[in-house]
C-alpha cells in the first residue's frame, strides 16, 4: 500500500525536480510582470495570476506588478458618459478623464490585485507612481503625421526612483503598481501606458525579466491575417519591425526594447488567457509567446531550455 502511494506521487516530485535549475537561475532576481487589463479576463484567470505571483516569491525571487486596466477605464468612461479616443496607442486623457483612470486604476483594478494576491498571506502593497516619486513625468506630445499632438495629460516618463519599491522587496513584499506618474512640473498627474511603465521600471530596478501579460499569444508576424508567432527576436530586429506595429502592441514592444537595452535580459510578451502562463514561461523549457533579447549577446543569452545552465 504505501509503495503504491510513493509510486503514484513520483511524477509530482519529477516536475518539481525539473523545476531546480530555473529555480537556481531565478533566485534572488526581479522580474517586472505587467498585467494587461484585456488579460484580466474572468476570476479564475485573476486568482491564477495572483497565485503564480506568489509562487515566484516563495520559490525566491522578487515579482514587481505593474497592472493595466484599459478596458476597464473605457468602461468606468462610458457609463459617465465620456468619450474614449485613443491616438498612436495612447488614451487622450482630459483632466475630467484623469479622475476616472486614477480612479480605476488605483482604487478598482490594483485594489482587487492586491486582494487576490493577499490571500495568500501579507505579501502585496499597492502604490502608485506618484508614492514616493517612483514614476515622473512631463507632458508627453506625441508626433502624428509630422505633427506634435496635445493629448492632454498622458505622461512622459522623465524619472524612476525605486527606492520604495526595493524597501517593499528588501521586506519581502510584493509592489503592485499603478500607471499614474506625479508631474515634475505642475501639480497634476499624468496618465501613462502601463507597459511604458512597466519597462521603464524593469529597467530602472535593473530587473532579470520584464513579463508582459495580455491577450494573444505573443507577437503576431503578420497581423491581423496570420496568427505565427514571433518566438524570438533581438532587439535590433524588433527596432526594424516597430513602424509597422499598431494599436496596443506600439507601447507593448517599445517597452521591450526600452527594457533590453537598458539591462534587462529578456522581455517577454506572453498569453495571460493562458492559466499559470507565468510559471509556464519561467520554470518551463516551453517557453511561450514572444521573447526579445539584446543585441549584444545573441546566442548567449538564456533561452527557454538552457536556462538551468546558468
Ligand atoms: N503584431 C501584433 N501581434 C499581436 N497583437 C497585435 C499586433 N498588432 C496589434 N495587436 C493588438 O494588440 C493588442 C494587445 O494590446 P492591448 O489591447 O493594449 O492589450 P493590454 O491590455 O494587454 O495592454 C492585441 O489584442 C491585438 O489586438
Ligand atoms: C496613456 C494611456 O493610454 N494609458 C492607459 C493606462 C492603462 C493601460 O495601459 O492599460 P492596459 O495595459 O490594459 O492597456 C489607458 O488610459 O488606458
């Protein structure tokens, strides 16, 4: 009787087993993960999302999240009658929106994270880019068609100050950000993409790992008419391909190579419709969605099945 038990639970402690070299590689190392808000499908996603989180900080290493929430500052804008428009990628945020984003963001979407991620003890911490000067920003203008445009209070990023995120993390706590930057210059906030802010802060923590969580696979070579899937990219390559990206993929792969070239080793565009995709892509060798690496180090740079060799 208890040989047969030790039998049946022999392929669990396999799994756990081939887990032991990525557990090695990762330990002690941050990775940025940002949670989109079209991934926050429904409630058993979330609280997988929460649970893989956690799992990553028992298993030792330092998850930063820094969430989204798109869908849901559209929703929050349509039931009070405020229109959304978006230009190159970005939400035009006029101040009576920049409550609302605030709003949801901070007081909706980060507090339901913090909730599910604290049920598994008293790990997460919610803040904003305006705590403690994390995140500053400028007005940021972007240029359409040769033209510099005002789309009101969408920030720039100008500066990172880690300092009380690496407090949280020295205390073992998990930092669950909000997009929303104070301004270096006036007294308001300014509205930022969260995958602009999620990179700058991989970069600035000088993170392992940057984890972009949203609702396709990974990059789509050709989309929307196929849907291959770019595996591996440098990021010499992704800067070739950037001026043919559109809509909500422009901020996701500028912030992978923004991260890439500022030390970060890989940034990775993974399916979080996918349950457990995090653990999937960080103690697995099959590696899923899209994986940018730098320039400087093709070939050398960990790939999904040699990582343990580290
Ligand atoms: N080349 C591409 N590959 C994949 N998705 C793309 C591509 N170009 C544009 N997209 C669009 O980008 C979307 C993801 O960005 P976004 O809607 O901002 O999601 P999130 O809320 O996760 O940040 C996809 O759902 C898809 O519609
Ligand atoms: C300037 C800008 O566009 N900000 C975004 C912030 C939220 C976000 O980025 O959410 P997702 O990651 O879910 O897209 C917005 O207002 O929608």
């Amino acid at each position: 009787m208890s040989a047969a038990r030790k039998h049946t639970a022999l392929p669990k402690a396999q799994i756990l087993i081939e887990a032991l070299p990525w557990l090695t590689r990762h330990n002690g190392k941050t990775v940025v993960i940002k949670f989109g808000g079209n991934a926050m499908i429904d409630e058993e996603l979330k609280a997988a999302f929460a649970q893989d989180v956690v799992f990553l900080r028992q298993a030792g290493l330092k998850p930063v999240v820094v969430h989204g929430g798109g869908p849901q500052i559209s929703a929050q804008l349509d039931k009070q009658g405020l229109v959304s428009e978006f230009k190159a990628g970005l939400r035009v945020t006029t101040p009576e929106a920049m409550d609302v984003v605030r709003m949801v963001l901070a007081g909706q979407v980060q507090r339901e994270l913090v909730g599910l991620l604290n049920q598994h003890g008293p790990l997460a911490v919610g803040m904003t880019g305006e705590d403690a000067h994390t995140i500053t920003a400028t007005q940021h203008r972007p240029t359409i068609e040769g033209e510099l445009v005002d789309i009101g209070r969408v920030g720039e990023i100008t500066a990172i100050d880690t300092g009380a995120i690496q407090a949280l993390l020295d205390d073992g706590r998990i930092p669950v950000i909000s997009s929303i930057a104070r301004s270096a210059d006036d007294n308001h906030v300014y509205n930022v993409n969260a995958d602009t802010a999620a990179a700058a802060l991989a970069a600035a923590l000088n993170a392992e790992t940057l984890m972009v969580l949203t609702d396709v696979e990974g990059l789509y070579e050709d989309w929307p008419n196929s849907d291959d899937v770019i595996s591996r990219l440098t990021a010499g390559e992704l800067e070739k391909l950037l001026p043919e990206l559109s809509s909500g993929m422009v901020p996701k792969m500028q912030g992978c190579l923004h991260a890439v070239r500022n030390g970060v080793e890989t940034a990775r565009v993974i399916d979080g419709r996918v349950q457990h995709s995090i653990l999937l892509e960080i103690f697995t060798d099959e590696g899923i969605g899209t994986m940018v690496v730098p320039d400087a180090q093709p070939g050398t740079v960990a790939q999904p099945g040699t990582e343990g060799e580290a």
